[in-house]
C-alpha cells in the first residue's frame, strides 16, 4: 500500500485530526492491506509466507470488530456498512 492512499484511508476515517489509533481507522487500514494480500496471492498460491501475514492481520482486525461491536455498536455498524465487510 503506498503511503499517499493509507494517508487518505487515515484521513477518512479518523475521528478527529491526527487520529491514526481509533479502531476505525486500524480496521481501515488493514482490510484495505488485507484486500491487496488477498489479489497476491490468487496469483501467486504457493506464497505462504503471505498467507501466514493475511491470516494475522484478518485476526487482528477480527479482534479489533469485535472490541468496537461490545463498546459501540453504533459505530461499529456505520464503519461495516462503510467498509462493505461482514454481510
């Protein structure tokens, strides 16, 4: 991921400014790093190294939903319905 898109990710889903540690934007980053893993290794399959990394991160972020789904579910529903995650 280059830096000027994860720039923009941060900026579109920080609460406030200069904010890169709220859930929101945590789960942001990653599953836009998780979708970019996910179209590497359709094309390279014997990369496991990388499927190690995406199982992590899809973990982390799966951790990360699940805190902001107990603390606010308000927030928690905009941010899947935004990031088009979990039907």
């Amino acid at each position: 991921m280059e830096k000027a898109q994860k720039q923009k990710i941060i900026k579109k889903f920080a609460r406030q400014e200069g904010d890169v540690g709220s859930p929101e934007v945590q789960v942001a980053v990653l599953t836009a790093r998780i979708t970019e893993l996910t179209e590497h290794l359709r094309e390279h399959k014997k990369d496991h190294a990388t499927r190690r990394g995406l199982i992590a991160m899809v973990n982390r972020r799966r951790k990360l939903l699940k805190y902001l789904a107990e603390n606010d579910n308000d927030r928690y529903q905009a941010l899947v319905r935004e990031l088009k995650i979990r039907s």
